[in-house]
C-alpha cells in the first residue's frame, strides 16, 4: 500500500540576523508512491487553488496522479480529457485522501501556521492535517480529543489509535508531519495539538522560534529564541506609562533596530506593573518574565565549568567562565562574537539608557529577570562584547533592556519526551499494496506466543495480501495487523501467514485461538463486515508442512553503487516480481524481470539503505541494497 516514502521540512530565517517583522518561511517536501496516502501540510500557501496553484500541470508534473479526495467526498480527477477540481483551495487544517498509480513529489512553501490552531471536529469523518513540525507519539499529539468523543485515529497503513476495553492502544506509534490521518468521533469535539518546545511560536502577529535548553539530566528550560517585539514605539527620552498599551524603545528611535533585535522595555511595562516574581508581564499566555533563578539555571546549563546551582551564580557582577561565550550570537558583536551553542543567540541589541536616550548596539545584550531589588531597581543579565562570562547586575527600573520570555513549567514540553521511545516496525516482507485506509478497516492482534520480534504476518483473501503486520513485542495489543476491506470479500476465511525472518521461510498459521476479555472482539474464521472490528487471536501455531523455503540464489552488483544494480536470479523460471521498500517498509519501486540477469535503475530514489524483495514460484527473499 501507499505511504509517504520522504518527509522533509524546512525553517528558514530570512537573513541571517533576527528579522522580527517578516513570517519565517517554511516548506515541505513531499514523495508518494503507487497506492493510497492521507497527506497534509503546515503550510499556508499564498496561492491554494488544488489545480490552479498547487497541482498547475498534472498531466505533465504528476502523470501518475490518480485522485485527490477530501473528507466531503470532492475529488480532484480527471474523468475525462480534462482535469476537474471539485474540492477548491487545500486548506492547511485539513487531511487529504491521495490516490496514484506511480511516483510523485512537490515542495510546498509559504507560512508556517499556529501549531495550536483549533481544528473542530464534527461527529463521523474528518481527514485532518498533522499540524506539529516535530514527530510525536499520538497519544500526545491527539491528546485534546482522547476520551468518550473520539472512536479512532487512522494513518495511512490503516493502524489506529483506539480504544480496547478499558484502554487507549496505540498502534500509529508517532505522528508524522506531512502525514494526514483519519479521525473518527462519536460528538463533536476540538484537535488542538499541543505546543512542544521546538516549534515556531505565534504572538500577536508575529513568529518567533523557540528552543530547548538542557544539561542533559534535570534542568531544562525552553526559551524564545529571539527577543520580544511587542508593542508601539515612543520616544527614547520619555518613560514609559501604565496606559493599557504596551510600548516599546528602539534603538535611535529607529523601527528597523527593533525588527532587527527587538524591542527595549522599561522593567515595570515588560512586569505590566505588578511586581510578583514569574510574572507573565508583556509575554505570551503560558510564558513569562525569567526569574533571577531561571537565568542562574540558564547559565549553569551553558557554563563549562560551574554547573547549575553553584555558588558562582550567586554572586553580583562578572560571574562564571564561559556562558557568555556559549550564550552570545555567531555575528553583530563589535569585539568578540560566541559560539551561539544552544540556539539561544544573545544579540548585541543596546540599551535605553536610565537618564534617557539610546545606544551601544554591538557591545551590549541586556535583559531583565522579572525579581526586583527594591522599589527602583530590579535583577538583569548582561553579556558584552569583550566577555566571555555573564553579568549580574541590578540597574535602575527606568532603564530599557531586552526581554527573553520563557515558558512556564506547567506548560512545557520537552521537544524529545513525547516522541514515541518505541517505534514500530514495518513490514518488509509482507507488502500491501492499493489498501485504501479510507474504507473500513478490520484489525488483528496476535499473541507473540513462539514467535519473535520481527516475524511478520499476512493476512490473505486467496492469492491477494488484504492486510500484514509485525510482531512489536509481548504485548498482544501491540502487535497489530490491519486489513483493508477493499481487498477482501465479507464472509470468506482468510489464509494467515507468517514469514520466519530467522529461517527466512513462510508458514501458514491455521491452528489458533479466539480470546474476548471485553465481549465485544470479533470471533470467526471469516472475513468481517464492518469498520473497527478487532480480533484478538492466542496459541497461534505453524503448520511445519506448509513451510515455503524463501531462499533462492539470487546476486545483485555492484552493492553499493549510485543507483544501478545488476541483478542475477539463478534457475529463474521467468516473471519475477522486484519490490523495492525503504527503511520504514514503504514501497519505492514495483516491477517485474524475466531474465535471468538484468539490470534495474534506482540512481532517482535518495542516498540511504533500502530493501529488495524477489518474488517468483516457490521464492520470496529479501535482499539489502545502498545508493551511495
């Protein structure tokens, strides 16, 4: 069956400084093969016209461009002569259905859209879009809808997230961008994925990017990766007042100073003139001003030699040896630029001087903690052109310095910890092909009994593989193997097989065992009728006399190359079947051969490991090949 063979995504700066009043640019790259697919994007296009804009020439760009469906059931397709766009703009929230009957790709590029945008649900079907830049386990990514309201979540291999008896199994493993998926709802309810340090941050019209800092053990923080932006500029010799709106310095009282390196605020308008420690002040909700503590964590974190919570951060003045250095930018500075080591880019961006006035871009980044030290001054950091270390000072309220915001602890995630620690496996041997996740689906869990962790399962409607999976691990529920009912007929009993990676053999499996803890499993030797029918099946046992010996002498050179192999097929009785799959199983080429020697071209497919499957009379091997 068809998935997404390629996934890439790309953040791009538009100058190599901080450009704060231009959207950071985005794009995604796409590649399919023959079969089906949900797909979706991040990207909000400026032009969205399915057949206009993105699909421009598809006899000429994607000749092996079958359809495109949304959830409504409009199509893309050319039922005739011509190209027919039925379902209008593709629309960044919502998941598409793709069909083709070869390869294809495109690079779609425009603004990254909110990661937190609410995507309502209704009760039934709805093809949504994979919003997050990052891979995540789907119990977190799905996590706002997870409960009565939601059935299931669907992916292209027709794996779900789903409920059995009292609990939630995932069988989807990580979400994936690019990806779309298939939920399906009881009510009415809201997707909004979560925020995972990593991705771009929203606020008030603007992007920033955001970055995880930690020491690898128990202290990480996730901060902006630029300085704030916000508000209208006044004049740098007035103060600043508590006038509902906020207000912001520029260096020189020059707007581009601040697209630039942010905006300069004076210690009680970023506070929002409270004084309470952690304040949110000018920061964005689930964010607030640093405390003096968290910029004393953030400097042991960067420090070589004094790690957090030693005394050193303590201390006023030039503390520490190096944070400033692994804290700084790579560029801007007037006398000494850092290494910029975490992403967090100190900029040289000035000050707004006590007295009035503004200056020093290039020597000085300074910032504010959001802990005072009396009723004039308050607690800043500060990095310098010269030095390596950083700076512990308390200056005057009235002065303007940069702000950081960071995120609060009750809402941060870490950008590794939702990440699925397990990923599933997937079939390598047992390919389906052409099974539409679209239509209902009926799902098997196997007890690992005398198997082991990579056999692999097909289920089988006659001679047609209607469904496969792999054995994850002990734990019958994760060891799935989803069925497409368009590849079998309801009533008629499967042929279950098993191929023995360890033998390299296939056996059918006919002696079994129907288990039903939550009385609602299906329980027969046929195929079902129905979306969601699950079966859980125990004491599985080979049948020795149906082993089929899957090795065959079979040499392809040169191994590696830049794409072409010879292939050479001993006693070759003709009609061999090649399918090419990658690393995660997903099918790049299908073709057959008929010689004993011939030669096949993969010099398109990306540099990398992939595998080739032979399939003739009485032989189905696999054999590893690389593209240099």
């Amino acid at each position: 069956m068809k998935t997404l063979l390629k996934i890439g995504l790309v953040l791009t700066l538009i100058s190599t400084q901080m450009i704060f009043a231009q959207p950071v640019q985005f794009s995604q790259d796409f590649e399919w093969s023959a079969g089906f697919s949900f797909t979706s994007t991040r990207v909000d296009m400026t032009d969205q016209d399915m057949l206009l804009d993105v699909f421009e020439e598809p006899d000429d760009d994607f000749p092996n461009l079958i359809y495109i469906t949304n959830t409504a059931g409009a199509q893309l397709i050319k039922p005739g002569p011509n190209w027919v766009n039925n379902i209008g703009d593709w629309v960044t929230i919502e998941g598409y259905l793709f069909k083709w009957s070869g390869v294809g790709e495109i690079t779609l590029t425009g603004d990254p859209i909110d990661v937190t945008t609410t995507i309502s649900l209704d009760a039934g079907f709805t093809y949504v879009s994979y919003l997050p830049t990052l891979e995540l386990d789907v119990m977190d990514a799905f996590a706002s809808i997870v409960g009565d309201n939601l059935l299931y979540v669907r992916n292209s291999t027709g794996a779900m997230l789903r409920k059995i008896g009292p609990n939630w199994v995932n069988g989807i493993g990580n979400g994936i961008p690019t990806e779309g998926y298939l939920v399906k709802m009881a009510a009415s309810d809201d997707l909004i994925y979560p925020f995972i340090c990593g991705e771009v941050l929203f606020y008030e019209g603007t992007t920033y990017s955001t970055v995880e800092i930690t020491d690898g053990g128990n202290n990480t923080q996730c901060w902006m990766g630029e300085n704030l932006n916000i508000g209208e500029m006044t004049d740098d010799t007035e103060d600043m007042t508590n006038d509902q709106t906020i207000e912001k310095y520029c260096v020189d009282d020059d707007e581009e100073n601040c697209d630039v390196y942010g905006g300069l605020y004076q210690w009680d308008e970023a506070m929002q003139y409270t004084t309470s420690q952690g304040a949110q002040g000018i920061c964005p909700t689930g964010w607030h001003i640093p405390t003096d503590d968290e910029w004393s964590d953030l400097e042991g974190i960067a420090d070589t030699q004094y790690p957090v919570g030693d005394e050193e951060w303590d201390e006023w003045g030039w503390r520490g040896y190096n944070a400033g250095y692994h804290l700084k930018s790579t560029s801007g500075w007037t006398n000494g630029n850092g290494n910029d080591t975490y992403g967090f880019t100190v900029l040289p961006a000035g000050q707004r001087y006590d007295y009035g006035g503004s200056g020093d871009i290039g020597v000085w980044g300074q910032f504010w903690s959001s802990d005072e030290n009396n009723s004039t001054t308050a607690f800043i950091r500060e990095f310098r052109d010269i030095n390596d270390d950083s700076g512990r000072t308390t200056p005057l309220k009235v002065a303007g310095k940069s702000i950081r915001c960071i995120q609060d602890a009750t809402d941060a995630k870490s950008s590794k910890r939702p990440k699925n620690s397990n990923p599933k496996l997937s079939p390598k041997h047992f390919i389906v092909e052409f099974g539409d996740p679209s239509m209902d689906v009926w799902t098997i869990y196997i007890d690992k009994g005398e198997f082991e962790k990579g056999d692999e399962i097909g289920v089988y409607y006659g001679e047609i593989l209607a469904g496969s999976g792999v054995i994850q691990s002990d734990n019958m529920l994760e060891n799935a193997i989803p069925i497409f009912s368009n590849l079998y007929k309801t009533g008629n009993a499967p042929i279950i097989k098993i191929w023995d990676q360890s033998s390299n053999k296939e056996y059918i499996i006919s002696n079994y065992s129907f288990t039903n803890p939550y009385g609602n499993a299906y329980s027969r030797k046929a195929f079902p009728k129905g979306d969601m029918e699950y079966t859980l099946i125990t004491s599985a046992k080979l049948e020795k006399s149906s082993a089929i010996e899957i090795e065959k002498e079979i040499t392809i050179s040169p191994n590696p190359s830049e794409g072409i192999f010879n292939i050479t097929i001993n006693d070759n009785p003709g009609n061999i079947q090649l399918i090419v799959t990658d690393l995660q199983g997903k099918v790049c080429r299908n073709f057959k051969i008929i010689e004993n020697s011939t030669q096949f071209d993969l010099s398109d497919l990306n540099a990398g490991i992939y595998f080739v499957r032979c399939i003739g009379e009485n032989f189905n091997t696999v054999k590893k090949v690389v593209i240099k």
